[in-house]
C-alpha cells in the first residue's frame, strides 16, 4: 500500500527539436551518457533536465521503444528470441537509410550498448557484398583517388571484389 502512494520517478531528457520526454531511471541506466548526469550530486530527478543536444525526439522514441522491449538484453515477451527477432526487423523495416545513420549516431551520442550494437550489425548487414560506390554514397565518403588509382588498386586487389553487387 505504502507504495501506491509513492511517487513514480522519472528521468526528463530534452531532445534538440522536441518537448521534454519523461524516461524510468531502469532505461536512462542504460543510457551511459544519461548515467554521468544521474550520478552528477547537483542532479535531482524531479527538477532537472537533461538537455540532449546532439539526439532528436525521434530518434530517442525509437531508442527508448527499443530498451523497453529488450529490457537488460532479454525480450520482454514471453516467446522470446524469434519474437525479438520479429521486433528487430520491424524495427529496421521502419526506417530509411538515412534514418538508421542518425539513430546509429544518436545511440554512440547516448552511449547505448545494446542498442548501438544492434544498429551496427544492421549497418554491417546493409553494406556486405555492396560495392565501393553505395559504401561511399551511405557514409558520404569523396572518393579522393583518380581513375587510374582506383583501377591499379581494383586490379592489384581483386579479391577484395569478388562476389560484390555492382550497381
């Protein structure tokens, strides 16, 4: 009883383009640049908030809905790991290629473990067997070697080329 009358704690977190998003401390603990600001003593969860300057409400939405289904890097629902893996693709199935980067750099920007591995292999998976042209349109790499560079490395290096989709 005594704790129905206890007053929920939250975390408040301030994404750049958005009004402040209340978190539970258990998901801003995973969250290891939200931890330095927790373990911060001037910090008091019902008055302070914490600006996140460099992540969009967006992109901290979809991070959170993600901590909230793999909970402590279980799967909250009861049948487990095909129906995290069911959640996984849809949750990359929602999002474009630019989306991915910028959820890629708001969770190193968060320091979030699980999820940042998560949408590395997404990334890995999207780029394998892809050629050197679509690697460097993905990550808006210049491509800084000449024509004749470029073919003296493709011909000295052929391997590294096998089995890649030309587009």
């Amino acid at each position: 009883m005594a704790d129905a009358l206890k007053p929920k704690i939250t975390i408040s977190l301030k994404p750049c383009d958005s009004d402040v998003v209340e978190v539970s401390p258990a998901i801003a603990k995973q969250m290891q640049t939200i931890q330095s600001f927790i373990e911060d003593d001037s910090f008091f969860a019902t008055t302070t908030v914490i600006p996140l300057p460099n992540v969009t409400a967006f992109q901290l939405t979809k991070i959170i809905d993600y901590l909230n289904y793999h909970r402590n890097g279980k799967a909250v629902a009861d049948d487990g790991k095909e129906s995290a893996k069911k959640l996984d693709e849809e949750f990359l199935k929602e999002l474009d290629q630019d989306q991915l980067k910028e959820l890629l750099l708001a969770a190193n920007y968060l320091n979030v473990k699980d999820v940042l591995d998560f949408l590395c292999q997404a990334v890995a998976d999207l780029i394998k067997d892809k050629s050197v042209k679509f690697v460097r349109n993905f990550f808006g790499v210049v491509n800084d070697y000449t024509t004749a560079e470029e073919k003296e490395i493709r011909r000295t290096r052929a391997w590294a080329f096998e089995g890649v989709d030309e587009e």
